[in-house]
C-alpha cells in the first residue's frame, strides 16, 4: 500500500481528539455491526525468510564485499571482518556492518532494490542487526520501504521493527506488498536514537506468493490458509461472479489503454450502476467457518462520471435460516481513477448463515467499479507486542525548556509572525491537576508569555520537543492562560502537538472573565516521529494570549494506583459484622470461619448486540464477567423504526430476554439522539407539527413495551454536540422528553450522556458545560436522575479524570461511565490505560458503575480496543480487566470471638461462609448492601 510517512506516524499517535471530533463514528461503526481493520497489514504474523526457497533479493547480503551496493543515509558506515578480533565480530561469527555518526533516528543503512522486485507479490524480509551505544536497555531497529513517485511525495512503509540490547543479535521480521511499481523503492534499516550504532549481520528479502485456492466445491468450508474466493483474477472470465444490481464485464484495458490489470491479464468492472450498493459479487455460502476470523484484500480502482475519488466498500451480506439480514462491513478504501489501490481487513460470522454474499460498493451511481483480484482467507493470528521498555522514565519531570521564563523567551519562539515578550501577575502556584503528578518544583515565577499581533488562531509560542519525548509514555499537560486585549467574548484557547505535522490535542479551555484559567490535557506518542513541536493556540485573530508556567511531564501511574487503592478501601469497603445464633456459645467459640466474596455487587458492565449472541464463546465471557449490559444500536430509534411505520423490536427484545435468563441488568440506550447526522431521513423530512407527534409517538412506543425492563435511559444522546430535536421543536422538548418519560416508566433513572466531558480536550464538554446544561434542564422541570460519561479516551491521566469527576459529584447525581474504551497498538499499553479508568471510577464516590462499550474484537467502535482477540483469545487488556475484578472481592478468615461475632472489611456483594463446627461444617451465603457505617449480618447455624 501507498502511504505517507506522516501517514504511517499518524496512525500511531494515540492521543488523536481533534475539536470538531467525528463523533458519530463510534455508534455509526456498530450500525450494520461494522467490522473493519484498517491496520490489518500490520497484523500479519511474520515469517522468518531464512527458511524461504526463493532468491534473495538484497545485493552483497552479508557484507563479503564490504558495503558495495549499500549506502549510508546521511551517516557513516563501515565493515568489520570476522578475523578482525572486535568483540562483535567474535560473536556474530562473520562480517557485519557497522552504521555509526547517526545524528537523526531516520539515519542508517539503505540499498536501492527497484530493479528486483514486481507489484502484487509479497516479500518476505528477515534481517540479522544488534545494536551498540549508550543504551541502558533497548532500542527499535526498523525495517522500512521508501517509494518514490514522480511528481508526487515520497512515500514510506514500515515493514518491520525489533527491540534490540547492546551484545545481542536479534531477527527483524517483516513482510510487504506493492500494489503499485514505484519509480525507485528503497529498502533501509534505521530507528535508534542519535548516537546509537546499528549492526547488521545480513539482510534477506526473498519472494513468497501467496496460494490461491483452485477451483472446489463451494460447499466445502476452507479451514486453512487458500483463498475461499473461486476464480479471484478472473483467468476464468466471469465464472463464478455476478452484478449486484448492475452489469459486470471484463476487460484487459480501458480508457483507450490507460488502465490495465495490476496484475495478470484481465480485470473486472462494475457498469450501469444505479445505486451506490450496486457492484461485483460472489456467493461464498459455504466457504466460510463460524468463529473464525478472515481477511479480505482487494485491488480496486473506480472509473467515469467525472469522478476522480471515491470510498469502494466490501461488504458481507449474511441471511439467516431464519431470514435474518446483517450487512457486515469489512474494509474501505479511498479509490481513484488514477492508480489501484488495495482494500484490507477483517471479519468474522458469529453465527451459522444460510447464504453469504461478499460484494464491493460505494462509489455514486454512474461511477464504475474496477477489481482486478480479491483474496479472502483466515487470517493469520499475531503475537502480541511485547510491554514496551522504556529507559529512565523521569516521572513527573517538566520537558519544557525555560518553562519559568526567567531567561526571557529563550526556547520558545513565536508561530507565525506574532510577537512574543515577557510579562509579570501570572499565578505562582501549580495548576490544581497537576499538582499530584509533578515531581518536586518551586513555585511558578510569576512571569508569563505575552503573545500579540496574532493574525491567524494558530499563531502563539511554540517549543520543539521531539528528543525529549519517549514512546509509549503518557504525558500530561500543564498551564495557566489567559486572553488580553482584542477579545469580546470567551475564547477557545488549545495547547497543541505538531507530530511530524498533524496537530493533536494536548488539552482545551474556554477563557473569558479577564483571568487566569487551568489548561489540562495528555498524550502518547506511539511510533518515532521525526519532529514533535508545542504550541498554544486557539483564539481568534487580533486577540492578545497569555500563557504561564507550562509544563509537560510523563506520568507515573503506579503511584497514582497506590493512592487509589486506599481510596477505594474507603470507599468501596464496609466493617461487617457476622453474628451468629444456633448453638450456644461455647460451641461457638474459637469455630473456624472462612469468607469468601463471590460477587461484587458494584455494576461493570458491557455493550452488546444482537449478532454477538450467536456467538457461545462471546455469550460465555459476557455472562461470566459483567452484571450490567447496554445494547449498541437495537434499541435506537433508526434501528427500531428505519422507516416510518417499519418497526424492528425482535433484536432488541432477544438482547433483552438474553440478559433477563441471566439476571444481568440492562441500560437503555438510547431514546433519541440529539445529532442531525444520526436522525433518519424521514424523520428530518417531518413537519414541525409532524415531528412533535413523532417523538411522543417514539416514547410512548418504547416506554410501554419496555415498562420496569431498562433500570435506565440515555433520554436525548450528545445534547452538547447536536441540537436537531431542539432546533425543530425549540428550547423546551428537552426537557419535554425527560418529562413524558418519567411519566411513561418511572421506574427507570433518566441519564443525560455525553462524551469528551473527562479528559479536558474539548471545550463544548468542559465539566463547567455539563454543569450548567444539567442545571437548565432541571430548571426547567426535567427529572434528571444520573450523568452519563461516555469515557471514548485516549492516553488517560487519573488527576484529569479525577477532577471532571470531582466537579461534576457537586450536583449530587448518580455518574457513570456509559460507554467506556481505551485504544493502544500495543496490549500492555492498552491495559495500563484501561487501569487508569477503572480505579478512577472506583475509586470515586460519585461513581455508581462503569459500562464498557464492548470487549470483543471486530466488534468495537474503534481500533485496538479490544479486550478480546477474534477468536476468543483474552488479550493483556482483557487479563488486567479479569486481574481487578478479582482483586475487587473480599476474602476473610479468622475464629468467632466471645460475643459469638466475626469482623472483617469488605466490598459490597455476595458473600459464601464456611464454619467449622465441632459436629460438621456448615456452609451459609449473605449479602453485604450498599452503605458507609458498619453493617451486622446475622447468620443462624
């Protein structure tokens, strides 16, 4: 695939919540049970291409003729012989290279390959390197590609990295695969730190074609690694495939000779296409295997209509035996009618269908889509990341240079051509979220930066800070700002990261009141970039910026862990008193007791949804290990009524019936959905007055069915980020709608919900926002009975988290996290920050559960969120997730005492006794409720 190397580095970087965020992409992902892998080509499992039968690529391999045929990029490289009597030479037994005078991580050793390699044909890459420096642990040695295009950018391709220590040769394994031939491809090795040494022993890049499955019985299901697609370059004409509402025909050139086949002789187009799900299709019915995953890559291009850029599709239509419909979205790609472009990712079928249809959509109608081969086979499982070493952490150490402004703006420099100076009256003491992360500091100085003669938002100063940053670290970010002169109303002020030139978002504030306001946000930086610089921005042009005591700092989140466990004894824990009667007391005395918590009663709970519970594995997890379920789209109202007197409650009502048999408690989400982007067309289409009848219809509708069933709703979704509802039907329908639906089932607690309230990114969400919303609503009649927080979060930071939740537990609601996941490429990582969220909601007061929104993988709103491989593997996160649940049950023992009593700590739950009698044992079970003071428990014998 062709990708920017700014691309490859975004796609990395964890901290991504941009101010106008796409929102809708986490509930639209789950609409039509959405199962996409973009990142897929980063999960094939590599193979080791020393045991490969084909010719080795790479000229002067293993440096016999010195580095003839290698080049050093902007560096020195040299060979040392085996005889040579250095150390390494010993140790690698044969020559090897040495890339030294590295001042850039980019800097190592290249060799130009264009000459030996085709499009379409995978390559294998295994290469012997160690490293050597001032490495107190490890460092990246990475494998990657640079393409270059005329008259476009050049392109990098990760292919492959290893963690390496001084002394030691490891493999570096990767694989790759070109859709297109580039002018000039150029492999190198490169990645550690400036200073650092690479070794290499020897490189080999060797061919390894996949097999394609020949021509079988599709009613034999592929358990191996062939391609399930019969006929996928098409050498048999157009056996086996057809149109999807349209005409396919083949061809071996079009637009008078300009496109021809990436690979072999012929492709296939998609015509007369009226509708954008019309395409090319083919039955699999029969190929595929329940539970296992499968991975789909497509060579495809679009043609006509004056269109030069369009989303190609592929997507699964599954039928049930029981007529059920799922369209299961595998993968997209943007395509062009310039150049091929490979679509990948995966899927997976829960259940056993009567008919499966895989098919390629999307593009406008007239627009022709071109396949020149598709392969769909199981994919290959990866190993996982191993947890990521990370040398001399510095917790709590400020990486901002001159931070204090005591040598002026030494450091800083202004963006753009604003002007930077020095003033004084900032605040000398820490912003409060910082406080407990920052290691030891003076006061702040007083003394701030003065930012003037801003002609654009993004203009302010700014700090490079790239060599200063480590991987995988999370870092949170400090400030106090402030907006002078110029400005008539309140002012979005944003601390920015410039990570290889995409911005990402080190935390928001809307500043207004002529004074000084907290700033706070974090960050991760998941793969090397080549430049990271910090600047504060955000208001309007003409607006004066005043900006104190910034501090950026990684975090040590064991401390803060330690911290939380005793806040969570506190909390969560209650004395109990066990008295016990039935024998007379010297029989009681001194009788052995053991206590075991069999369940803790506090609510951890997970999204669901209908295609889930065909799945036994998935059912088997989700009832084991979570008390309370949510449903991700059944019971919307685009999902229960599409059309307008089309009505769907056979999903939601099998979820509910589902959880019921299981005594597992369910939220209701939700009634309506407060974004114009989620409304259904014929909904926006209604009259005001029609509109008004509708949604007393929607409530009376769901309310009814579902009386007594949902201890929950979500009652208007996202109303801090969409206003349709009270756009159409002015200020009060709001409230109108908590209103009718307490008098509808007033059994059920009605929630606002919303998103980015937790981590300080989004000023439209701040804690104060969702304040000030709450108490309007209130005023104005509507029973408000919990907050929602939906927790999407990236790299999260306990004292950030701590702190909405602190300000928001002043109004007295029940808080809840509604839809909580964390996202890392690696699983360690990953597990870390689903830690974080966990103890912080806990360990908070105001906190009375945590809904996860899901836990399997290709199944979640977003990627590498998953607690849950595929095919039903637990990953690190879903191992740290099982390790609290059982550290958040009790266990005691000990003797009954001479009042016939036993006292222990506990958490709320479900508790089972063993005594130990003189005549037998006897086994008895309690509960401990909900409370603060100590709580007797009698137990009759």
């Amino acid at each position: 695939m062709r990708r920017l190397r700014a691309w490859c580095f975004r796609s990395l970087v964890s901290k991504s919540n941009q101010q106008n965020h796409p929102k809708r992409s986490k509930e639209e992902a789950m609409e039509n049970q959405k199962q996409t892998d973009n990142g897929a080509d980063h999960k094939e499992k590599l193979v080791n291409s020393s045991s490969s039968h084909a010719t080795n690529i790479v000229l002067n391999h293993d440096f016999s003729g010195g580095l003839h045929s290698w080049h050093p990029n902007c560096c020195d490289g040299f060979v040392v012989s085996a005889d040579s009597g250095h150390p390494e030479a010993k140790s690698a037994g044969n020559n090897y290279a040495v890339v030294n005078n590295r001042k850039e991580c980019w800097q190592g050793l290249e060799q130009d390959i264009t000459g030996r390699i085709s499009p379409g044909s995978t390559y294998v890459v295994s290469a012997c390197v160690g490293v050597s420096g001032p490495l107190q642990g490890s460092a990246d040695v990475l494998a990657t590609l640079k393409l270059e295009y005329q008259g476009s950018a050049t392109n990098f391709l990760l292919i492959g990295r290893i963690s390496v220590s001084n002394g030691r040769w490891e493999t570096l394994d990767g694989k790759f695969s070109l859709s297109t031939m580039p002018d000039r491809v150029v492999f190198y090795l490169e990645g550690p730190s400036p200073g650092v040494d690479i070794l290499i022993k020897s490189v080999v890049i060797s061919s390894s074609s996949p097999k394609e499955c020949q021509n079988g019985s599709s009613g034999n299901v592929n358990l191996g690694d062939e391609n399930i697609i019969l006929n996928p370059k098409f050498d048999d004409g157009l056996n086996n495939w057809s149109g999807r509402g349209c005409k396919i025909v083949l061809h071996d050139s079009m637009g008078d000779g300009k496109i021809v086949p990436q690979t072999g002789k012929v492709f296939a187009s998609a015509t007369e296409r009226t509708q954008s799900w019309n395409g090319i299709q083919q039955d699999v019915t029969g190929r595929l295997q329940r539970k296992l995953a499968y991975e789909a890559t497509a060579v495809v291009r679009i043609f006509g209509n004056n269109v030069t850029s369009s989303d190609v599709r592929a997507t699964l239509w599954v039928q049930s035996p029981n007529q059920r419909e799922q369209y299961i979205g595998i993968a997209n790609v943007q395509a062009t009618d310039k150049d091929w472009a490979q679509l990948q990712g995966k899927f997976l079928l829960n259940g056993s269908p009567s008919k499966v249809v895989v098919y390629l959509e999307g593009p406008p109608a007239g627009t022709d889509i071109l396949l020149n081969s598709l392969v769909v086979k199981h994919a290959e499982r990866v190993p996982p990341s191993p947890p990521p070493v990370i040398e001399n952490p510095a917790f709590g150490v400020n990486i901002i240079e001159n931070s204090n402004l005591s040598k002026g703006t030494n450091g800083w420099f202004p963006l753009g051509n604003c002007t930077l100076s020095v003033g004084t009256g900032s605040p000398h003491i820490l912003p409060p979220m910082a406080r407990d992360g920052l290691g030891p500091h003076e006061p702040l100085s007083g003394r701030y930066i003065l930012v003037t003669k801003r002609t654009q938002t993004w203009m302010g100063p700014a700090q490079m800070i790239g060599d200063k940053l480590k991987l995988f670290l999370t870092y949170q970010v400090s400030a106090w700002v402030r907006t002078g002169a110029g400005a008539t109303g309140p002012q979005n002020v944003n601390i920015a990261l410039g990570v290889d030139n995409q911005w990402v978002n080190g935390g928001q504030v809307e500043a207004s009141d002529n004074r000084w306001h907290e700033i706070g946000g974090s960050f991760r930086i998941e793969k090397q970039p080549s430049k990271v610089m910090v600047y504060v921005q955000g208001p309007a042009p003409g607006v004066d910026l005043m900006v104190a005591g910034v501090q950026i700092f990684p975090v040590d989140r064991q401390a803060r862990f330690k911290y939380l466990k005793r806040q969570t004894d506190k909390i969560r824990k209650r004395d109990v008193v066990l008295k016990f009667s039935g024998l007379d007391s010297s029989s009681l005395l001194g009788c052995f007791v053991k206590v075991k918590q069999t369940q803790n009663s506090f609510p951890f709970g997970t999204c669901i949804s209908r295609t889930n519970i065909d799945n036994e594995d998935f059912v088997d997890f989700f009832v084991k290990n979570f008390n309370w379920a949510v449903f991700g789209n059944e019971l919307k109202w685009y999902w229960t009524e599409p059309q307008k007197g089309n009505f769907n409650y056979k999903d939601a009502d099998e979820l509910v019936d589902l959880c019921k048999s299981h005594n597992i408690a369910i939220r209701g989400h939700c009634i309506f959905w407060e974004v114009v982007d989620t409304v259904q067309q014929w909904i926006r289409s209604l009259s005001q007055n029609d509109l008004a009848t509708a949604v007393q219809s929607r409530l009376t509708d769901l309310l009814t069915r579902y009386k007594g069933k949902f201890m929950h709703y979500d009652v208007n979704n996202e109303m801090l980020h969409g206003s349709f509802y009270q756009d159409k039907l002015g200020k009060d329908i709001r409230a109108k709608m908590f209103k009718s639906a307490n008098q509808l089932d007033p059994s059920a607690t009605l929630f606002v919900n919303d998103y980015h309230v937790e981590d300080g990114c989004d000023t439209r969400s701040s804690p104060e926002r969702y304040i000030e919303h709450i108490l309007d609503l209130q005023q104005q009649g509507a029973p408000v009975g919990g907050i929602g927080i939906q927790g999407h979060i990236d790299s999260p930071v306990g004292p950030i988290v701590c702190s909405a939740l602190d300000k928001l537990g002043i109004l007295g609601l029940p808080i809840w996290f509604t839809e909580l996941d964390v996202s890392s490429v690696n699983e360690h990582v990953r597990a870390d920050d689903l830690e974080v969220m966990l103890r912080e909601g806990f360990a908070n007061p105001a906190v009375e559960g945590i809904m996860m929104w899901g836990f399997w993988e290709l199944f979640m709103s977003r990627q590498n969120s998953h607690l849950v491989n595929a095919e039903g593997d637990v990953n690190e996160a879903g191992k740290r997730y099982l390790e609290l649940k059982k550290e958040w049950l009790s266990q005691a023992h000990g003797h009954i005492d001479e009042q016939g009593e036993f006292i222990f700590r506990g958490f709320q739950g479900t508790y089972s006794i063993e005594i130990a009698t003189a005549p037998k044992k006897l086994a008895k079970t309690f509960v401990v409720g909900q409370g603060e003071s100590p709580v007797e428990v009698p137990i009759a014998l």
